[in-house]
C-alpha cells in the first residue's frame, strides 16, 4: 500500500471528492507528506443517513455472516499492518513498534467482537 499520496472520504461505499482539504503533517519533519479531504456538515450528514440505512442489510446478514465479514477485517487489517504503521509513524510521530502494537491491538478486539454472542 502506499500512503504518501492524497487521501479520500468513503460515504456509502464511494468514493467522494471534497472541495477542500487539510494537510497531513509528519510531525518529525514539520512537513505535509499528504492532504486529506476537509469533510462537511453535509458530509458527516451523508455518512450517518448511510449507516443508517445499511443496518437493516446487516441485521440481515445473521450472525455468522456478520462474524465472518468482521474476521474478514481483521485478517485485512493485520496483512496491511507494516504499511499502516508506517502511516501512524508518519502522521503521529510516534515509534514504529507501538504503532505496530496499536494496529495489531485493532485486529485483536475485531476478532474478540466476532465471538460475542448476540
């Protein structure tokens, strides 16, 4: 993956463009590496009516699809975890252990939520 270029927002599965955006600054150069989209009012709005009306849909699926999407997630998240570290050293400054720890952490508690009972 590569996380030195402009990012986007995701609304009901899509990408969507902003009229403005923000720089990402790597906080041990003082430098922007990337932007990423400014949203808007009416985006947050956009995002929230979207969820809303993908729940039914999820409610649908039943547990075990559900679990299997979230076990889906964290196998995702845990392939792409030396790239994202990366990413949260870049936009954090922190050490690139904890943010490794803290990707893999994210992972971990996926897992856990999969294996709840309803």
């Amino acid at each position: 993956m590569n996380f030195t270029s402009d990012f986007t927002m995701t609304i009901n599965g899509r990408s969507v463009a902003s009229l403005q955006s923000i720089p990402v600054i790597d906080p041990a150069k003082g430098e922007p590496f990337a932007s990423a989209p400014r949203a808007t009012a009416e985006d947050l709005d956009r995002a929230v009516e979207a969820a809303h009306a993908a729940q039914p849909a999820w409610r649908a699926l039943g547990i075990a699809a559900r679990r299997a999407l979230l076990l889906q997630a964290a196998d995702r998240i845990e392939g792409a975890a030396d790239d994202l570290a990366r990413l949260f050293v870049q936009e954090q400054g922190r050490p690139l252990e904890g943010a490794k720890g803290e990707i893999l952490q994210a992972a971990y508690w996926i897992r856990a939520t999969a294996k709840l009972d309803p």
